[in-house]
C-alpha cells in the first residue's frame, strides 16, 4: 500500500512539473514578417551603346506571407564606359519557393528609369525619366540566420516610353543582405 502511495504521488509530481517544463514546440507560423536590406554589385547590357555598365544596387523585401512578398530596389551605375547610364529606382511584388536553406524567387518590378549621356557623349541626348518595369528571377542562399547572399538576381528591364522603340537592358546583380526577424 504504501509503495502504491508513494508510486502516486511521484506521478502527481512529475505532472505538476510538465507546466515548468516548456515541452511544447514554440510556433512556428507566429511571425508577421521578414525584412532583409542588401547590397550588392549589379552590371548591366544597356542596350544603348557598345560596352556593359557596371555599379551598385541596393533592395529591400518584406516577406508578408510565406510565399508572398514585396521588393523594392535601386540600381545605380558608376562605372559608365561610353558615359551612359541606366539608374532605376523599382518596386513590386515577389513570389518565393523555399527550399531548405534555398530562396528563389520571380518578381515584376515597376518604377522609374534614369538615363543619362555626358554632354558631348552623343549627338542628341535623350536625358531624362522614365516608365521602367522589370519582370526578373533570383535565388537568395541563407548562410545564417541574419546574413543571406543574394547568388543572382536577373532582369529584363522595359523601358517603353524611351525614344521611338524603348529599351530593354538586360540586367544581373549579386550581393549579401542582413535579415530582421
């Protein structure tokens, strides 16, 4: 009987005890979002001119849901061989396929061009702003839980509205981004 006794108390023990324990699996789906900020190197087949551009970029994303997001990002040219360049300012929405430590990605980005010649470059500059859009593809590799490395990002820009038949630079960039969880 008193074995008994004894048997059910430590069970009663090692129950009140599960509440201390934490034993249960912390959610996984509470997050809202992530954000990740990069930089990175971008060159570009301008598509006016003879040589490629090369220079920075810079994006943001906000992954709103797991397969969802948006993009935002600027490519800006500093190395202009025949003094052209193509700067964009884009956003838009992105769709993700996760694959373990694997993010790829397409994405249609909207917003505005910036073409500019140094003066004497050409007979007749055409200067200026303009509609751009981008639909693109890219694969983001998580090296940590902070630090991504963007491994490509490529583009097929559209510049419609530039001077009779528009552009369409063909655009690759890479880079490393910080993500806040």
């Amino acid at each position: 009987m008193l074995k008994r006794h004894k048997l059910f108390g430590c069970f009663a023990c090692i129950l009140g005890l599960a509440t201390w324990s934490h034993g249960q699996a912390v959610p996984t789906a509470s997050r809202v979002g992530s954000i990740q900020a990069g930089i990175g190197g971008v060159v570009a087949n301008p598509d006016y001119g003879q040589s490629n551009i090369e220079g920075l970029t810079f994006w943001g994303d906000f992954d709103f849901l797991y397969h969802y997001g948006v993009e935002g990002e600027i490519h800006y040219y500093v190395r202009t061989p025949t003094d052209i360049s193509e700067d964009t300012y884009l956003a838009g929405p992105r769709y993700i396929y996760r694959y373990k430590k694997i993010d790829g990605y397409a994405k249609l980005l909207f917003g505005l061009g910036r073409f500019g010649t140094q003066s004497g470059s050409f007979a007749n500059p055409a200067t200026g702003s303009y509609f751009v859009y981008a639909p693109g593809f890219g694969v983001d590799v998580h090296v940590t839980r902070h630090i991504n490395i963007r491994a490509i990002d490529f583009e097929v820009q559209k510049w419609p509205s530039f001077a009779a038949h528009g552009l369409t630079p063909l655009v690759g960039s890479a880079g490393v981004s910080y993500v806040f969880h």
